[in-house]
C-alpha cells in the first residue's frame, strides 16, 4: 500500500478514468463532493480559547461579559 501511495499521478484525467471505472460514477462524485466540503469546512476557531491562551497566541483578551461572575457557580469553593 505505501509504494501505492507514494506513487504521483501525473495525468489527473487518467487519473479520474481509473477511478470512475473501478468504482463508478457515483461513488466517485460523491466521495469528491464529501472530500470538498469537509476541507470547507476545517476552520480554526478560537472562541473557546481559554484568556490565558489568547495571550499566548497574540489575540485580544475577552473580558468577562456583563452580569457574568468571574468564577463560574461550578467551580468548587473550599
């Protein structure tokens, strides 16, 4: 599998004629179709970075919003 994989294609539409003929039409277009949305869809969100890593990263700080205690009613209390 690895020598497989290490092998560049140098004619994609060859390429794709391989494909189509070993697995069809459809499952073809389809695996294209999930491949192409889900790289869409990777994005880097920073909203659940913690201050302290915002910091870190060069980010602004969020402060804490209005009406919100700074230590969460979870947090234990001794």
């Amino acid at each position: 599998m690895s020598n497989e994989q290490s092998l560049r294609v140098n004619d994609v539409s060859k390429a794709v004629d391989d494909l189509v003929r070993h697995f069809g039409v459809w499952t073809t277009l389809k695996t294209v179709l999930v491949v192409a949305w889900q790289k869409r869809r990777v994005r880097t969100h920073v909203s659940h970075l913690s201050d302290r890593m915002r910091r870190d990263v060069g980010l602004p700080v969020k402060g804490p919003l209005p009406g919100q205690p700074l230590i969460p009613p979870w947090f234990p209390r001794f």
